[in-house]
C-alpha cells in the first residue's frame, strides 16, 4: 500500500504545484467558465424555455452545466502533462521506478481530480448570482459529486493523452470527443427537448447522469426537488463510469517499459 500511495500522492502534489504557478492558467481556467455562462445565460434566456427544476429561469439553470464544464476542461488539460512529460523525458524516468504502474495512473488521476474539483468548488461561490442557494446537506452533496465526476473525467483523459505523442492531437480529440459530450449532457438543454438520435445519444451518455445529480443537489432546497433515487443513480453511475476509465487507463499504462519508451 505505502509503495503505491507514496509515489501516487508525489505525483498528485507535482500536479498541483505545477498549476499554481501558471498564474495565467488559472486566471484563464475562472474567468472562462464565467465569460462563458453569463452572456449566453442572460442573452438566452428571455428566448429559450428550459425545463429547470422549480421552473428556474435559464441563467440558473446553466449554472450546474457551466460547473460541469469547468471540472471537464481542468480535469483534460491537466491530462496534456503526459505529453509534455514524454518530451521531456521525465515520464521515462518514472516508468523505469520501481513503482507499480497503477501508482503513476493513481498519482495523475488524484492530482487532476483535486485541481478539477477545486475549480468548481470555487465557480460554486457565485451560485448567488443565479439565485441558487444551498443547504448544508445539499453543498456536502453537490462536492462529493464534483469529486467522482472530476475523478472520471481525468481518468478518462489519462487514456487518451497516454497514446498521444502531441498536444495539437489532443486538442483535436477534445473539439471532436469531449466537448459534444459535455453539450450532450443537458448542460445548454435538458434531454426531454432533444428529439431522435440526439435525446439517445444523451441518454447514452454518461456526463448526463453526473450532471442530473449534480443538479438535483444543487436545486435540493427547493420544495419541489429531491435528490432520491434519480440523484442517487446519478451518482452510481459516475461511481461505475470512473472505475470504468481507471481500469482502462491501468491496463493501457500496464506495458512493457520498452513499448513506452519507444
């Protein structure tokens, strides 16, 4: 156990330290989200009808989807170290560690996760602006949800970027793969709008389910709203989609040290 934590934790702090001291990058990763919900928040929302719970106006109902996409982008960019780390050969020489490989898979997904989560925790701070006020149990809720989605997301990063040999390649994978996931989640629309393959699609799609819970946690104070089983299906959901990805990312970084050094 000590010699998978400890490497893993040595990574996950890299990571973190690594962040904060791009300042750019994080006055880039707050401002953005805000950039971008406002505008379409407010200049949508006197023509778009959106389903919220407890018939909220758009700008509130936004609000969790902008919160998701804040996890999604910090939890991915962080993932491009492993790029940047190849050429720089220090993943090399973690390879060559005596550590097990899963330690180097934990210690990138940890770090992701708690830049990922702490991101959002921060946007939170401005659920005022949208009206959204929590309680107690639906804060504690609305955090734990951040953590496993942030978790699955950067698992999910660790296995496409650990194939990628340049970040122009990533980047294109992210405008194909990851950014219609995250519009396909319900964060513009909910999915009872969507009609034929784009309501499938997203019903198929596992960022949906995270972001229904996320929401139900969030709009919890309200009379009408429960978390209950839809938001606690939400929630095993992730649970099964971030094993999912840490099982795929484990198996892909599971090769011989030769392979991965070519």
């Amino acid at each position: 156990m000590t010699s998978t934590l400890l490497p893993s934790l040595s990574l996950a702090q890299r990571e973190l330290v690594r962040f904060l001291r791009q300042r750019n990058r994080i006055i880039g990763s707050l401002l953005t989200p805000v950039m971008f919900w406002l505008p379409i928040g407010l200049g949508m929302g006197s023509s778009f009808s959106a389903n919220s719970p407890g018939g909220h106006d758009y700008l509130q109902y936004m609000f969790p989807g902008t919160v998701l996409m804040v996890m999604l982008f910090t939890a991915i960019f962080s993932t491009i170290s492993i790029i940047e780390d190849r050429r720089e050969g220090f993943l090399q020489s973690v390879l060559v560690a005596p550590v097990p490989r899963m330690a180097i898979v934990l210690g990138k997904v940890l770090g992701g996760t708690a830049l990922a989560a702490g991101q959002g925790a921060v946007f939170l701070l401005l659920a005022p602006l949208a009206g959204i006020h929590f309680t107690f149990g639906g804060i504690l809720l609305s955090l734990l949800i951040m953590c496993l989605t942030s978790f699955a997301l950067t698992a999910l990063g660790v296995c496409i970027a650990w194939r990628m040999s340049s970040t122009q390649g990533f980047h294109a994978i992210m405008n194909l793969f990851l950014l219609p996931m995250w519009l396909l989640s319900g964060a513009l629309f909910p999915a009872e709008q969507a009609r034929g393959v784009v309501r499938w699609i997203m019903n198929a799609n596992p960022l949906t389910y995270s972001l229904k819970s996320l929401r139900l946690s969030m709009f919890n104070s309200l009379a009408d709203v429960h978390f209950g089983l839809a938001g606690w299906g939400g929630v095993g959901i992730t649970l099964i989609f971030g094993a999912a990805m840490f099982a795929v990312a484990s198996a892909l970084v599971s090769k011989p040290i030769a392979a991965d050094l070519q």
